[in-house]
C-alpha cells in the first residue's frame, strides 16, 4: 500500500514538473502570457541576495534534486 501512495506522488510530482516546462516554454514563445520566467527571476535573485548561503541553498537542492534523479533511474 505504501508502494501504491508513493507511486501516485511520484506521478503527481512528474505531471507537475512537466506543467512547469510546459509553462516555461509557453512564456518563452508568449513572453509575459503565464509568468513562470518571472517567478524564476525573482526566486534566482532572492537566492543572489543571500550571498554564500544561498549559494549553498541552491547548491544543496540541485544536489538533492540530482540523487533523486538517479534513484528514479535506478
């Protein structure tokens, strides 16, 4: 049963992450039509703004992102 719930998030999170690129490339082709690259903009400069910490913030989370990536492979 645990199997089952954590493959529903698995593909929750997948169908999320694909609206995300979704909405991105719309925005890309249709500038200002979702928003998606602002909100990206200002996520990245928030994470500028903190200097060393949030370099190793985002740092940390693209190697977090990266294991899980690979566990998905696996």
């Amino acid at each position: 049963m645990l199997q089952d719930v954590q493959g529903w998030l698995k593909s929750i999170t997948d169908f999320g992450v694909t609206l995300i690129v979704a909405a991105i490339v719309i925005d890309i082709i249709f500038p200002g039509f979702t928003g998606v690259t602002a909100n990206i903009g200002v996520i990245v400069t928030k994470f500028s703004e903190a200097g060393l910490a949030g370099f190793i913030a985002l740092l940390l989370f693209a190697i977090f992102w990266q294991n899980k990536s690979a566990g998905a492979k696996a």
